[in-house]
C-alpha cells in the first residue's frame, strides 16, 4: 500500500508527547511523573472495549506477536493440532496476543503496541472503508520490522509509517520519560549506597533488572528505554536475549477458533454420509429428521409441522447433529510482509463431522429413539404384501398412491394383488410414500430377495432418503437425487 491522501492518516513530531498525550486520554495523567506500572490490560479492556484473544499462534514461526482488528473479520491463526492456517472469526474489535508470548513484559508490550494502533489508526480504516472501498480491518503487527520501518524497502507506504510509530511509540507509554528517569535513578542510588567500591556500569544490569520488574516490561526494552533517555550505561544490555522460559519439549496447543455449527445441505451431507462411518451409524437409527438445515432428534419437543421448535432453535446442542465447519486461508501462510487482514481474504468453508461430546451424546440419545419394525404384519411374505397392509393402515386410496409415489395406476394394481414381484425402485417410490423408517424399507428389500448394497453409491443415495432425508416427499426426495446423479423414483414407472 502506497502512501496516501487519507485524512487519518496521523503524523507525529514527538514521540515521547504523544507517549504522554495517550496516558493522558486513559486516566493515567499521574504515571507519566510519577513511577508506576501501566495497567495497559484495563486501558484496553475497559476504557477502549476491545476483546482480548491470547489463546492462538499467529504465525508457524513466532514471526507475529500481535494483531488487532479494528471490526468484525476472520484473523488468520495456526493451528499446531492439524499444522495448517485457518480463520478464526472475531465478532467485535480485538486485540491477539500471540500465545507462545510467556514473558510479561512482551505481552503488555504487545497489548501497548496494538492499543495505539486502536488510538491513532482505526480512522484511517474507517475512512478507506467508508470513502475509498478498501477491504482492510485488521493489522498484523509484525516483530521482524526492519530498523528503518519498512519490510519492503524502498519508500514507506501507510501501513509502514503506522507500523513504525507503534512499535517507537509501545515502549514509551509503558514506560514514561520523567517517570522512568526518577525511578532509574533511584534504583542506581540504592545500589551504590551501601558499597563505595561499585560504580553505576557494574550495577546498571541490576537497575535493569528492578526496572523492568517495576514497569512489567522485558529487561531488553527496559535496557534501550534507558539508552534512549542518556543511560549508556545500558548500551551494552540492548541486545540481550528475551529471558522467556520456554519448554524443552514445546507442548502446542490446539487452537481456540470455532468450528462453528452451521445449517447444512443434504447434499453436504450425503458426501460426508458416503464416508463416515460414524455419521452412517446415527443416521441409520432412523432417530433424525433433516429440518431447516439441521439433523435433529425427531421428537415432538424438537420437531411440529416439519419444522424445529423454538425449543430447538434455541438448545441446537442438545438435540442436532454437529456438522462443525472451520475456516481456512485459499492460499498458503503468509509472508512476513504482508501486514493486513482484508474483509474480501478468501476462505474456504471445511466440513467435518467428528465424534466429539456433542455427537457421541446424541448417538447415545438415539439409540433410546431408535424405530423398530413394529407395524408390518408377521405374516407378510412378499414386499408387495406388506406394502399393502401399511396402505391399507394409513387409508390410501389410488389417488394417493399416484401423488405420494410418482408411480402409476397399474403399480397400485399390482400392490392390491400382492404378488407381483416388484424391483427395487418402485419399492423404494412406495417406501419414500409411506414415510418408512431404514428398519421398515430394509426389512421390505429383504421380503423381496434385496438389500442396499454398502459402498455402492446410488443405493448409498437411496439408503439416505430413509435415514437422512426421513419423512420428506417424493418431489424433494428426486430433487435430491438429481442433485447427485443417481437415478430418481416414481415417475410414472411401469416395473
């Protein structure tokens, strides 16, 4: 990103007065004379109301400390469980604190870094959204810049110059020029008063070490702090190595981000169906009706007139199926130089249905609401005979039959002769007609000498119309398979 004529765009003359006017705005006027740790964590909590989000990696290489999102987005995070980047949706604004940040001192640096950006910056991406059809919401605030600002070379764009001013202006505000000389200097005439032998290079190290401890900042930050007000004394510390704890054998956790429960389509559905074998086993309880885009426990408290109760609606949880669908980037992890969050970033959706709690629970439920062959008379010995007992319960007449299967006038007179030895298609149209259960259409297939064949696609399909799509119509059961390529039922087929 170039420069710019943006408005917002915030310039600043003096670095260490614009330290001090941000503590001034957040209730912190006495810190800049007076020593005292700055509660940065409260200042962006309570006073600026943005969320923060310290559970996530931001980077595979620890090359991204912090980020912020100045609205509503998808922040790229990494997932160390699976190793790849996925999205992790923010509702609200937000501050992201690198996970593997142990050390108190980066943290509140960071936390410092990412509440100037909300401070000085969030205008600026308001008036690009606003007036100028930019898609930026978020900063990535990367640790790698580069000691003269940019991460490209050349001439700074905006996105550099704000960069810059944070990570110049983070230190400062943690740590207060009037308000850090005092407390330095006191900490030198402690330690020199009791031994006349130590000058204050031997005991600048301690001073480091008090001072950072007392402002909750890194010693390598205190140490520059120091330089930067005259202390060269310090010089020699500025290099040091964070002194962060970090595990011998790294234990990375498993992301934060929402695989978030959505609606899903039958067809969605039918491809995980085919593959998952754990997704099978429910369904083929015949204890689920699909419903406004969920798998739900076909019960009277979650299901009237085909549609999910206000019940339902509101403990999704505790009675649909968990089809969790996470984010992920359509391209590979970013570069170190690419500093922004876009709104119009590609994601592509991926859905999994696991066994987690959720699931194992309601398959657990299911088997208490599992249909069995109740209704089919004991003695029915042809496919064509039961069919016509259940017809003959549910009051079908010829009418009926030719509106709730799709097939013909002479199928519904071979059904009343009981028989005729029918192929497996029309048994499924009258299956699809009578509502049946996968119980009830197995047992049928099985009076005639046929069962769905496992692992065979289409009969995979028609299997579906009696466990996933249970209850549902002959038209929006072919609408179904014609979606996927298999062939449809009823139709006015003489077989």
């Amino acid at each position: 990103m170039a420069g710019t004529n943006n408005p917002f765009m915030h310039y600043v003359d003096d670095f260490e007065k614009e330290a001090e006017e941000f503590l001034q705005k957040y209730g912190c006027s006495d810190a800049i004379n007076n020593p005292q740790p700055i509660p940065i964590r409260d200042i962006a909590t309570r006073l600026m109301s943005l969320e923060i989000i310290d559970t996530e990696y931001l980077s595979l290489n620890d090359s991204v400390q912090g980020a912020i999102a100045f609205t509503k987005g998808i922040i790229e995070v990494y997932d160390w469980s699976t190793q790849e980047c996925i999205g992790y949706e923010v509702t609200q604004p937000s501050i992201f604190v690198d996970t593997d940040i142990l050390n108190i001192g980066r943290y509140n640096n960071t936390l410092a870094h990412e509440c100037y950006h909300w401070w000085r910056h969030r205008n600026y991406f308001t008036y690009k959204r606003t007036h100028e059809d930019g898609t930026e919401f978020a900063f990535r605030c990367n640790k790698r810049l580069s000691p003269t600002g940019s991460l490209l070379g050349g001439e700074w764009s905006d996105i550099d110059k704000m960069e810059w001013q944070a990570k110049t202006i983070a230190p400062k505000i943690l740590m207060p020029r009037n308000a850090m000389r005092i407390k330095v200097e006191k900490e030198y005439r402690r330690l020199l008063s009791g031994d006349k032998s130590l000058n204050r290079r031997a005991v600048t190290p301690l001073v480091i070490e008090a001072v950072s401890d007392f402002f909750e900042v890194s010693r390598q930050s205190a140490a520059i702090r120091m330089l930067e007000l005259g202390y060269n004394e310090a010089e020699a510390f500025c290099d040091m190595v964070s002194q962060e704890i970090h595990p011998s054998q790294p234990n990375y956790k498993t992301t934060k981000a929402k695989r978030h429960q959505r609606p899903i389509s039958l067809t969605q559905a039918f491809e995980l169906y085919q593959s998952n074998e754990f997704l099978k086993a429910i369904l083929d309880t015949g204890a689920f009706r699909f419903v406004d885009g969920y798998f739900v426990i076909n019960h009277e408290t979650y299901v009237q007139n085909n549609q999910l109760t206000e019940y339902a609606n509101s403990h999704l949880a505790e009675c649909t199926l968990d089809f969790s669908v996470k984010l992920q980037p359509d391209y590979l992890m970013h570069s170190d130089a690419r500093m922004m969050f876009r709104s119009d970033s590609v994601f592509k959706e991926t859905t999994s249905f696991d066994n987690n709690t959720q699931n194992t629970e309601l398959f657990n439920r299911a088997k208490d609401f599992e249909k069995k062959l109740k209704r089919a008379q004991a003695s029915a010995q042809t496919p064509a005979q039961w069919m016509k007992q259940r017809m003959t319960e549910e009051h079908w007449y010829e009418s009926t039959f030719e509106e709730k299967t799709g097939l013909d006038k002479m199928n519904y007179s071979r059904v009343q002769k009981e028989t005729h030895r029918f192929t497996m298609l029309p048994l499924l149209a009258m299956g699809v007609g009578l509502s049946l259960d996968c119980t009830e259409m197995t047992e049928v297939l099985k009076l005639g000498g046929m069962t769905f064949i496992p692992g065979n696609r289409d009969h995979e399909a028609y299997k579906y119309l009696f466990t996933a799509m249970y209850g549902k119509g002959i038209d929006e059961c072919n609408a179904f398979l014609e979606e996927v390529g298999v062939e449809t039922l009823g139709t006015k087929q003489r077989l």
